[in-house]
DNA sequence: GCATATTTGTCCGTATGTATA
DNA sequence: CTATACATACGGACAAATATG
C-alpha cells in the first residue's frame, strides 16, 4: 500500500472524528487505521499530510502521534518522522512475557465474585467466535478472539490490567499483519476456537486452576508459532 | 505550598532540562517536581506560567503535560486545566490490584537464568534501605523500597513490564504524599526493611515460592495499611 | 444573574536544524 | 555538495469555555 492510498482511507476515518478532544479523536483514527491493517507497519506518517487529511493543525497532530508513539503503536525516529511500529522477534517474545505473567495469574486470583460479568464476557467471546467462523469471517474470529482475552484479563478487575491488556493487544495485532494474507488468518486463529471453548468451560465449572494452567499452554504455543513464522520472512 | 512558590522550585529544576526532546525534558521536569512532592496533589499548573518558568512555547508545554495525564501523573479535567492527580481510594486499591498480581508472578515464574543481574539489584534494593535507615534517611528508605519493588518485577526480564511498573510506583508517591509528614514516612516505611530483606534471602536461597508468598503477603498488608491512614483523612 | 477577566483549545506563520535525493 | 523536504520549536492569534467580581 503506498502513503497516498493509506492517507486516503485515512481521509474515510475522518467521519468517525467528532466526539471528545481534537487530538484524541486523532489519535483514535490513526489507531484505527494501524491497527486495522490500512496502514502497514513501517508505513510513514508525514504530520503535515496528516493534518491536512484530517483538517486540523499540526500541533494537534503531534499531540496525537506523541500518544500513539507512547502506546507503541508507532515509534518516532527524532527528527525524522513517525513510522508505524515494526515489531520484531524481541518485542513477540516481550509481549508474551508479560501475557504469560498477567493472563494466568488473573485467571487465578482473579476478584470473580466482585466482577461477575466479566465471566459473561468470556462466555460471549466464545461464542462471538463460533458465530463468526460459522459466517467463515476469519479477521472475526480474530476479533473475537482477543475480546476473549481481554475478559480473561477483566477477571482481575482492574482498570490498569485492563488498559495494558489493550495496549498489549493492539500490538498483537500489529505482529498479525507482518504474518498475513487473508488465509494465514484463518489457519492462526481457526485451532483457538476449541481451546477458548474448553478454557471457559474450565472457568463456569469453577476450576480456576485448570484453567490458568491451558491457559499458559495455550500462550506458550501461541508465541512459538508466532516465533516460527517470522523466522521465515 | 502555593502556587507561585511551586513554580519557583520548577525554576530551580531548569538546570537539568538539556538533553533529548525539549517536550520529552519538560516532562521529565514536571514528573519530578510531582514525584518529589514539591507540586502537591490536587495542584493546578497553569499552561502559561510553565511556559515562562521553563522559558519553552505553550505548545511544547502541552505536548509534555499530554504525556503525563497519560502516565495518570496529571489529570486534565476539560476546559479547566491539568492538576496533579488526587489518587482516592479507588485508585490504590486498583493499584494493589495489578502490583498483588504482577509482583509475586515476577518472583515465582520470572526468568531468573535469563536475568541473572535482577537478583544483584534486588539485593542492592535492600543493602540502599538499609544503610538510608541507619544515617536516618526516611526519604531514602522510601526509595529504596521503591527499588526494591522494582528490582522484583526486573525479575520478569520484560521491558514492558518494568515501564509499567514504573507508572505505578509514581502513583504510589502520590499516594504517599497525601499521608506525610516526614514522621509518617518513617512508620510507614521502616518495618518493611526486614520483611525486604527476608524475601530476598528466600530469593538467594533459591526458594521463590515461599518469597512469592511472603510478597503477597507484604502487599496486602500495605494495601490495608494506606486504605486505613486514608480512611483518618 | 450579569459582565468581565482568565485560561484552555485550536490554529497559523515562520525560523532553524537535520536527513536525504 | 547542493537542494529539497521535513521535523522541531517558537510566538502570536482567536474563539469558546470557565472562573470571578
């Protein structure tokens, strides 16, 4: 994709811009984009292109992208610009560090009884995900399938947890598009379905235990996977 | 403290303002003014007066308040200001929350092989607390237990987590300065030295399951602790 | 309750330094 | 090596929201 077709889509985001402040709907368009896929890593963001895009200064789109540039969704090389993040085999292996530390010990230890409808929230991922492979909508069931982690994570019930978790993901989805066409999707994500399905079960039948253990099983194969993958780019 | 008297320490902080991004620098000058307790809690700071104490641009200012309030250092109420943050006891419990999960995770399954120096800094930690103890040093003993904490989640060997965990350790400065005077630093403080220093030995000795819950422990008494000093407030 | 002053939010123009063709 | 493009930073402007007398 080249900057201008990238700046483009940009151009349809900006009907989503009018809520809160300026820079934060910014920040939440470009976000949107990244994450989304419509602007590949190591894809360049020329702040004036983007002010003129979105029709606001460039100081409001420096506020924007110094915050992206904190939820390293993009990375800035001083003074030569803002580039969406690249992650390599480091930054894979760091993300599941902290996924494998966080994921089961919320599982765990989790505040269940103060946060009963974050367990509702597990439930409605797995079947989000059914619902979505039965349509065959891969990027669906990858949706939904970091809604699932996610509310493993809300067990905890903590809005920190829960905020990292979304800077966590919002990486993984960055490392998924240096993996993908549309079929590498549905081959990544497809054999989740079953595991997220037995782990819910584990946690409604109240074996949290069980549950943290599939859980870093499932984490560990995952990252391994992820791991062989770049190894052959 | 007033306002004006806040901003002439700000002043003093200006020497020390000289390195990378000038945005970057500001807030590094603020985050410290706050974390040294020399802006209280609940204090305003106006776009204006730090743009001449600082002798940088308002829009250099704002850029470096922006990345604060995204570090829950400042909060920005719309329209108003940016004041430094007033944590309640919503917030220290939230902040236990994720330390009570993070914290003895990192001591139980961190990498330990992989990160061999983290042991050495975990001992340094408690050696810095011990020796601030004796030349009375309450503030240093603060920081040391700081260190300590950190110390512990370097255990992990994740950069993520070691950033994340520097957020909540500035949180929790705030929180310490809503509860002091220098006498309430001290008994807050002191007793942890030896519980410190258990955990580590249990850590040399190669026993990190019974440091992990030893810290646990630790925590949740400290949570206790501060809930209740804020409950005299 | 109203008029005034202050401060934020946003934008523009511009100067300077750095990287790249 | 020159020229160009761009990021960085500054200062001034104005409307809108807010606080104050």
């Amino acid at each position: 994709m080249t900057v201008d077709s990238a700046l483009a889509s940009l151009a349809d985001a900006r009907a989503l811009v009018a809520r809160t402040s300026t820079a934060e709907r910014v920040a939440d368009a470009v976000r949107n984009e990244v994450v989304e896929g419509r602007l590949r890593p190591g894809g360049r963001l020329p702040e004036v292109a983007l002010a003129e895009t979105l029709r606001v200064s460039r100081n409001t789109v420096r506020e924007a992208l110094s915050q992206l540039v904190a939820e390293r969704v993009l990375v800035r090389e001083p003074n030569r610009g803002v580039f969406v993040a690249v992650p390599g085999p480091a930054d894979v292996r760091d993300v599941y560090r902290v996924r494998l530390l966080i994921e089961p010990a919320a599982v765990r230890d989790g505040e269940l009884a103060a946060e009963p409808s974050a367990l509702v929230r597990v439930r409605d991922a797995v079947l989000e995900g059914r619902e979505a492979a039965a349509r065959e909508d891969w990027p669906g069931v990858a949706g939904a399938n970091q809604h699932f982690h996610r509310a493993l994570v809300g067990l905890a019930g903590s809005e920190r947890l829960d905020q990292q978790m979304g800077l966590l993901l919002a990486e993984m989805r960055l490392v998924f598009h240096r993996m993908t066409g549309p079929t590498a999707v549905r081959a990544f994500h497809e054999p989740y379905l079953d595991r997220n399905d037995r782990i819910a079960e584990l946690l409604m039948a109240g074996d949290r235990e069980a549950a943290a253990t599939q859980l870093t099983e499932y984490l560990a194969t995952a990252e391994r996977q992820i791991l062989a993958a770049y190894a052959t780019l």
